[in-house]
C-alpha cells in the first residue's frame, strides 16, 4: 500500500475522501480518454438503480466514471431517500461534470445521526450492492451503505459518505498501477462566488472547519486529499481558466491527481502550467483535471 503522509491533527480529524464521480453521457467514451490519458481503468459495473460505472482505483481513494444506462431503473428520490440515480439523470439534463464527492466512513448510519445533530438535512441510508471483476478474471459482490446530506445553496454537488463491505476490491495491485504513473488524489477544487458562504456547511460534512489560503481560498485537508474551495479568480489563478459550470452556483470543477512522475503525462502533450498539466473541462469530460507530482512519498 501506498504510504499515506504523516497526518495534522486536523486531517486527523476530517473525514477521507473515499472517491469522486465524473458523471458523462457515453461511458465507453469516458472509458476510453481517461485510458488514453494513461489510467488503467476497472471493468465496468452495473448499479441495480440504472447507472453504470468504470472506476479508476488510486492509493486511499478512486474515481468513479459514471453515466446513466438503464433510464427505467433510475429511483425517483422521497422524502427521506436521496436517489443517486435521479440526481445524475437530472445533472447530465444540464451538461457532462465532476457531479459528486464522497467521505469514506466505517459507519454510515452513525454520520447520518451526527450531520442531523449538527443541524443537516441528512436522509435515509440507502444499501446496495453489485458485481465487480477482480484482474483475474473473477467476479465478487461488492455492497455498500451510502448516507446523504443536501443543502439548497450547493443544489449540483452530490455528497456523501460510503460504507464498503468489500474495500479490498478498491485496492488492486493491478488496478493501481497507471501508465501515467497516477498514485492517489492531491485536491478536489470547488469553485464558488463566496467560500465563506459555504465553509459552515462543508465543515459539518467533512467534520473541521477547514484553514483559509487568503480571502478567496480555504481548504479541508483530509488523510485522502483537500477540498479546496475557491473564488473563480482563485480557481482561474490556480488552472489558467474558468471554472467550467458558473450556471450551477457552487460545483466542483477540478481534480488534481499526484503522480510519480510527470514524464509519462509531458509526453502525452498536456500543456503545463506552473508545476502542473492540465487538461481542460472541454477534452475531461466536464472538469479541469491536473497533474501534479505527488506530496506523497
């Protein structure tokens, strides 16, 4: 396993990112360009609840390429059920993006009754469960336990926390070494007119309250990855662009992936800017997706 950098005690304290969702209209599209960027991809799984998925596994925590298959089997959300499904049909309405982020946690139904306590609209547990191949060839049911949380003011941001019954499927030697040399995520970006505005709420999700980098930047650093939240002028200073769906008010809109070493992706052509290569929202599916050296070592 990857070894995970020594902790702050508020990393400590922060819930790890389990994994994101790029949710995109052609799965086998998005299969093949983040395979051509130099990802070794996961055979694709079939959700009971009509969506479909590829993962591309990182050290503590993955992404997930998803779109939607099976439109008839999409779950209408409740009243106490948040529908993962519903909520992508109804993203993808809008356009192709970085749709969700995700916690890991040992105890859903524990997050659900200390985000309530805090004052969040959290819903009901939901438990599901699919088949995943191994790299050999063998399939294996992978479950889950998933509890959500909304807020009106982030109405396009999925989020999340995710038990596993299976974790060890997510940690695939074969399935963790990329072309590209990818090892584990440096930073999921936010983009939003007033981070201020949006800290209270994300530091009861994630449990801390996060450390401001100046007036338009504060970050949530965890023992998987920082959230950052940023001013679009900070988002535009950090990826020489803008953030890809103002239209959405606060959304995720860049994923910076660490990497061993950044020869593998300088030789894909991916121009660079500053001490990363970024991939604009136009050619990723919907997000500014950057490469960097890792801080891991």
């Amino acid at each position: 396993m990857f070894p995970a950098p020594l902790p702050d005690e508020e990393a400590v304290a922060m819930r790890p990112i389990n994994h994101l969702v790029l949710a995109g209209h052609d799965l086998e599209a998005m299969r093949a360009a983040y395979q051509d960027l130099g990802f070794t991809v996961a055979p694709r799984g079939q959700h009971p609840f009509g969506t479909a998925n590829h993962v591309i596994q990182l050290h503590g925590a993955y992404l997930e390429l998803l779109a939607v298959t099976r439109a008839q089997d999409v779950i209408e959300h409740g009243d106490r059920q948040f529908s993962f499904s519903a909520f992508h049909r109804d993203y993808l309405a809008r356009h192709e993006g970085f749709s969700a982020f995700v916690l890991g946690t040992p105890d859903a139904h524990a997050d659900r009754k200390a985000w309530q306590a805090a004052g969040l609209h959290a819903y009901e547990p939901f438990d599901f469960s699919r088949m995943a191949t191994l790299p050999g060839g063998e399939d294996v049911r992978v479950g889950f336990t998933i509890a959500f949380v909304s807020d009106p003011a982030l109405p396009w941001i999925g989020m999340f926390a995710c038990q596993h019954f299976r974790p060890d499927y997510y940690e695939q030697p074969q399935y963790l070494k990329h072309a590209n040399s990818a090892t584990n995520i440096e930073e999921v970006w936010i983009a939003c007119e007033r981070p201020d505005a949006i800290r209270p709420f994300l530091g009861k999700f994630m449990g801390g309250d996060g450390t401001a980098q100046g007036s338009g930047r504060i970050d949530f650093p965890t023992p998987t990855g920082s959230v950052v939240l940023a001013s679009p002028r900070e988002f535009e200073q950090a990826f020489g662009l803008a953030p890809p769906h103002p239209q959405d008010g606060p959304h995720l809109a860049a994923l910076v992936v660490g990497c061993q070493s950044l020869e593998p992706i300088a030789r894909r052509g991916i121009a660079r800017r500053g001490d990363r290569h970024i991939v604009p929202p136009g050619k990723a599916f919907g997000l500014a997706l950057a490469f960097a050296r890792s801080t891991r070592r």
